[in-house]
C-alpha cells in the first residue's frame, strides 16, 4: 500500500487514537466516578465522547484549513509566474 498524502495519513490515524482512547477511557471514567460518589448518577464522564469528536472536529478543521492556504498559495504562484 503506498500513501499518497502523507499529512492525511498522519490525520487519520490521530483521529483513530483519539476514538480509541475514548472507548477505552470513558467506561474507566464512569466507574471511578460511581465509586468516588457512592451512587450511580450522570455527570461529566458521560461527555467524554462528545469532547472526543470536538478534538476530531478541531483536527479536521486543521488539517482542511492547511490544504486550503496550500491550495491558494499555489494558485498565486501560477497567477504570478512563480513555480516551484
């Protein structure tokens, strides 16, 4: 398998690991939270997940921004004669 665009790669394989941690965090959070309680209740442990898909939102974001501003620095290079 060859990878054509390294920097997606390297994207893909942060938002795996963050999905990853995130399944394996989230059940530890909610017991040590019932055990530090005493009871069984519904708190911040449950927004675990949520906070995981912001953080994969932020990177997307990133990672779409940079093509973007590579996408119009090239154009500009070709708009002004300049080619690398």
């Amino acid at each position: 398998m060859k990878i054509s665009d390294k920097k997606k790669f390297i994207v893909r394989v942060i938002e795996i690991l963050v999905i990853i941690v995130t399944i394996i965090v989230t059940p530890i959070a909610i017991k040590y939270a019932t055990a530090v309680r005493g009871y069984e209740a519904v708190g911040g442990e449950y927004l675990l997940p949520i906070f995981a898909l912001v953080i994969i939102l932020i990177i997307e974001t990133i990672y779409e921004a940079s093509e973007e501003s590579k996408k119009i620095k090239k154009m500009e290079e070709n708009r002004n004669g300049i080619k690398r």
